[in-house]
C-alpha cells in the first residue's frame, strides 16, 4: 500500500517558481510473508495431527479396556 499526497507550483510555459507552500507527504506500508511463516504453519499442522493421532489412540486402548472388562464380568 502505498499514498502520496503533494502540492505542485510553477508559472507559465516552462518556467518555474511559485512553490510557495510545496508540501509533499509520503505513507508505505509493506508485508512480507516468507518461507518462516510457512514452515510455522506446516509445523503447527503437524503437531496437531500428532495429537489428534495421540487422543485417538486413547481412545482406542479405552475402549479395548472396556471391552476387556465387560467381558470378564458377565451381565
């Protein structure tokens, strides 16, 4: 993104002058996204994965304890 804003003077033709209050203003703003960003991302993707990996392997050893136990004390 950028802005410029500015007040231009001069006379007739090709002559210059009248620059009485020349201001000139400048606004830049800039963003770079780079591989860091990415690879922050890929790494937090990853681990995510891990643990839902994790909490579904929990749940799978629950259920097999459960299974275990029903079937050790009959109904």
């Amino acid at each position: 993104m950028q802005a410029f804003l500015g007040e231009f003077g001069g006379g007739r033709g090709d002559a210059g002058g009248n620059f009485g209050n020349s201001k000139d203003y400048y606004l830049g703003l800039s963003w770079r996204i780079g591989r860091a960003a990415c690879l922050t991302s890929a790494a937090s993707m990853a681990s995510k994965a891990r643990l839902n990996t994790a909490e579904l392997n929990a749940e799978k050893i629950m259920d097999e304890v459960k299974r275990q136990v029903v079937k050790v004390i009959p109904a």
